[in-house]
C-alpha cells in the first residue's frame, strides 16, 4: 500500500483544462535490425508485462480516491491492468520529417491522461525519414519525477541489442485500504493537521525568502534572517529579492502546446566549462540565457533586468533515491525548486557568463545551507479536503504577480548507448509542464550517449514555434567556445 505525498497531489490538484501535469520524453531509436526493420505495439507490450516491477513509474498501479476527498488518493494494482491500454501508435504522413515528428508530439503533449487508469502512456510514431521510429510515452507528475523517470528508463532499456536477464515478480499485488480504514485514517490526519501545519510553518520559517512570491513581499527576508539567526542558521547567503520582469511567454496559457526538440555536443559543453571555469550545468544556463536573450531580443521584449528562473533539484541523496521497483514505501515526488536571476539583460557574453555562473554558485550554497523542503512543507498546509478548491484558486491569482519567468531542468543521464526491446535508442528528448505559474515555456536537458538532447513546450498561443530556442541554443554554443578559445 503507498499513498500520494503531498506534491504529488499538488500536482493532481493543479490541473485545469489549460494545465495537464504530466512529463514526457521522445525518444528517437532505429528499429532497422528488428525484424520487419519495425519496432510494434505488441513488441512493446511484452516488454512492459515483463518489467513493470522493476520501474520506478508504477506502471500497474491506479488511483483510488478516498471518500468525500477527507485524505490524498491511494495506489493499488489495477486489477484490469493490460498494456494494451497504454500503448497505441500513429504514422507521419511522407516525407516524415523532424518538424513533422514535433507537431504530432505537441498534439499528443497536449491530451489530458485518463485517472481511471494508471496514469500513463505510449505512442509509436512511424513513418519518419530515414527508417526511424518516435517513441512518446508521458506520465503523470503525480507518479514520477525527474529521478524516478531516469531509473525507468534504466529498468525498461537494455545495454544492449540482447535483452539482459530479469529478477522475478514476487510480490503480492497492492491494494488501497477500505473505505472504513481510508477514511479512519483520513479523520485521524485532519485532527493532526493543525500541529502538523505549525510544525511547517516552523521548519519553513528560516527560508521564506526563497519562496517564489513570498520573497518579493517587503520585510519577508528580513523576517528570514532573523529566525536564521535566533536558530543559529546565519551563515547562509542571502538570496537577492527578484523582481519578475513581463515577457512573451508569461501570460495566461491555452491548451495548446508546441514542442521542439535537439541536442548539442557534450564534449563541446565540457570544453567550455573547463576554459571559462564552473560546471556543465552552469553552460547549459549560459547557454539558455543566451537564446532567451535572442528570442526576446528579436521581438523587441527583452527585459532590462534578469529573468527568474525555476531549477528543479531533486531531493533524492544517498540511499533517499528511489527505490527502483515502484512499491511500497517508495516516497512519491522527491524535488524542490531553486530560485535564481537569469542573467539574460547583459549583452557582454564574458559578463552573462560570469554571471550566471555567480548566480548559479550562490543559489547551490544557499541551497545545501538550508533543508531544501519547502515545496514539501508549503503544500502539507492545506488540509486534503479543501486542497483542490484552494490550489485551484491559487493558479487563478497568483500568476498576477508571475512567480517565475520559465522553467530551466538539466537532468544527467547515461553517457552509453541503451537500447529498446534491441531498436538502438539515438535520442531522449524531455518534455515538461507549462503553466500560468512558471510561465508559457519549459526548457529540459537530458544527457546522454555523449550528447545533450533538448526539449522545449510551449504554450501554442504565446510561442506558435519554439523550434527557434533550438535554433538560438545553437548560436548560444558557438558564441561560448568562441569566448573560451579566445
């Protein structure tokens, strides 16, 4: 038995008819050495039926409500689970070409998941130039995050074209509680929550100042500093009180969305970082600051101050990484967001660079000083039965004073080949959440096989074609290993 955490109904609560909170990647693999040169529905099924338990992603499990909404939903085995459920296919009209591949994407990016069953699923896109095959498979935020998400695909591909050899499944399907034990538990939580809630309160207390929002209210950070202090906390650094400038793509969303996707060389990345100093993620920061500058640049919106950036950061340390198998006792979402200026309004590409690598070391001391939990806490203060209303209400408001610009993810994956049911996989591209909150554009790095493959959604009503962030990535490269060579 395992129950949704509360960033994981968070996001269940969070969905509008503009908003569906669900992740995603595209992977592009060649089939040509199956058999037929065909990667199928069937061939895809097997492999599910054979390696559900080893996901992350619980792949057979389904929600199960608690009556009158009085707690956060349930897991359990759906009884009536088949994959063929889950996995459909769709082919691209002649000539298949990657802009093609990238609206059928957007399309299917844009569909809500069905709840009454488990929240996931896989299309096979066929009819792509050169004999490649696109596999979209998307999963609610809910039951995954950006970790779970990489030890599924760990589970589910192979290091080679041979299928390895797989541990059994032993263990006994999971099932909900009872209604009488659901809402006994449920009764118990609400006379806890008002101890709880405070207990929240006090553990957030000393960082309300790096709350989206919460921050830029005048006396917060001063507020911050003095708990820090009384705890004996001081010696963090004090982030800077940001103000969200108006751009493009921060207004209200439709329910549209575009995609686009590619990828730049890692050893290129690597070149830059050991020139110029820093990491691989602070060049993929530059690298973004530098296209969204172009973007905004060309349509005469660019701000004169830094944008602010959302990074996800996964809480997972250690043995906290989830567990591998989807069952019970894993922990549900694991992340935070950090908060950082995007030092997009500087035109000198030595200075953009400096910056950011500043911003981006100071927002990781910041972060390792404090608990890093207050995504967790924030969302524990409503009471279950009333979480839906007020999160509703929360998106309808908030976004007047635009808590975010975008969000930024760079997620490491591995740096070898893997391989679906024998199809070599060439790229995984990811594919994230657009919302009235973070803003009409989600930028997701995901490295692998020596490469950084690139995802980009848009909401289509603000950004009709993101495929020029692709574009302007490109650009960005070549300006920062012309700056390192010099």
């Amino acid at each position: 038995m395992s129950q949704l955490n509360t960033v994981d109904a968070t996001f269940l609560n969070a969905e509008t008819t503009t908003t569906h909170a669900h992740i995603a990647g595209l992977a592009v693999v060649d089939a040509a050495t199956r058999p037929g040169g065909r990667l199928t529905v069937a061939d895809v099924c097997d492999l599910i039926r054979e390696r559900a338990h080893l996901a992350a992603l619980p792949l057979r499990r389904r929600l199960v409500q608690v009556p009158l909404g009085l707690d956060h939903p349930y897991w359990e085995d759906d009884p009536d689970f088949a994959p063929e459920r889950h996995i459909f296919e769709i082919g691209l009209p002649s000539p298949g070409t990657p802009d093609q591949l990238a609206d059928a994407v957007g399309r299917l990016h844009e569909r809500p998941l069905d709840r009454d069953r488990p929240l996931w699923e896989l299309v096979l896109i066929h009819g792509l130039q050169d004999g490649l095959t696109g596999v979209y498979v998307k999963a609610h935020h809910a039951a995954i995050d950006g970790v779970m998400a990489a030890e599924t695909l760990a589970a589910l591909l192979d290091l080679s074209p041979e299928p390895r050899e797989l541990p059994a499944d032993d263990a006994e399907p999971a099932r909900a509680p009872g209604t009488f034990g659901m809402l006994g538990t449920g009764l118990l939580k609400a006379a806890l929550h008002p101890v709880r809630s405070a207990m929240s309160v006090a553990r957030t207390a000393p960082y309300l100042d790096e709350i989206p929002v919460l921050a830029q209210i005048p006396g917060v950070g001063r507020m911050a500093r003095m708990v820090q202090g009384a705890l004996g906390r001081d010696g963090a650094p004090r982030p800077p009180r940001l103000s969200v400038p108006p751009t493009p793509f921060n207004a209200s969303i439709g329910r549209h969305r575009t995609v686009a996707y590619g990828e730049l060389e890692l050893a290129e990345i690597k070149e830059i970082r050991r020139a110029l100093g820093g990491s691989v993620n602070d060049v993929v920061m530059a690298l973004c600051a530098t296209a969204l500058r172009q973007w905004l640049d060309k349509r005469g919106g660019l701000p004169d101050r830094p944008l602010v950036v959302g990074v996800p950061v996964s809480l997972r340390r250690g043995a906290g990484r989830g567990t591998g198998n989807g069952r019970e006792g894993d922990p549900g979402n694991q992340v935070t967001i950090m908060t950082t200026p995007l030092a997009t309004h500087l035109a000198d590409p030595a200075e953009r660079y400096e910056a950011v690598r500043r911003d981006m070391d100071m927002g990781k001391r910041r972060f390792v000083a404090s608990t890093g939990t207050w995504v967790q806490e924030v969302s524990g203060l409503l009471p279950a039965p009333f979480a839906l209303p007020l999160t509703r209400l929360a998106m309808q408001a908030l976004p007047a004073v635009r808590p975010l610009n975008l969000i930024i993810s760079n997620v490491p994956g591995p740096q070898f080949p893997l391989y679906l049911c024998g199809s070599r996989v060439l790229g995984y591209y990811p594919l994230s959440v657009v919302t009235d909150l973070s803003g009409g554009v989600n930028i997701t790095v995901f490295s692998y096989d020596g490469k950084l493959d690139i995802g980009v959604v848009a909401c289509r009503d603000l950004i009709p074609d993101p495929s020029e962030f692709i574009d302007h990535l490109t650009d960005a490269l070549d300006e920062l290993k012309a700056l390192a060579r010099a």
